[in-house]
C-alpha cells in the first residue's frame, strides 16, 4: 500500500519530465497498435457512420444542448 502518493507523483512527473522523447520508438509504438487493430478486425470500419446518431446526442447530452 502506497502511503504516500503525492511522493510516488511527484517522482512519476519528474521521470517523465528527464526522459527524452524517441519519436521512433513512439511511432513503432503507433504502428504496432494500428496493425493489432487490422489483425483483430476492428480497422477498417465498415460504416465509419455507423453509431454517429448515438455520438451526436451523447455530445449534446454533455456540452447541454437541446435537440432542435
């Protein structure tokens, strides 16, 4: 058990400030996930509109508007 967490991210903050950014390594990092998501079949969408009447009222839900 962690009992003191404001140390743990404190420490956690400064790792990430020291460490420098490996754009290769991040853009292996995207490649690999991208290919995951083919292999699994999520990419490519069949309907990439597919949902997008249940995204608009979510949006609407969460910025307060009404439906007109």
């Amino acid at each position: 058990m962690i009992t003191r967490p404001d140390l743990v991210e404190a420490f956690e903050r400064e790792l990430i400030r020291s460490t420098p950014v490996d754009y290769e390594r991040n853009l292996r990092i995207v490649e690999g996930l991208y290919e995951l998501a083919r292999a699994v079949g999520a990419l490519p969408l069949k309907d990439p509109l597919a949902g997008i009447d249940v995204d608009i009222r979510w949006a609407r839900a969460i910025n307060g508007r009404r439906p007109t």
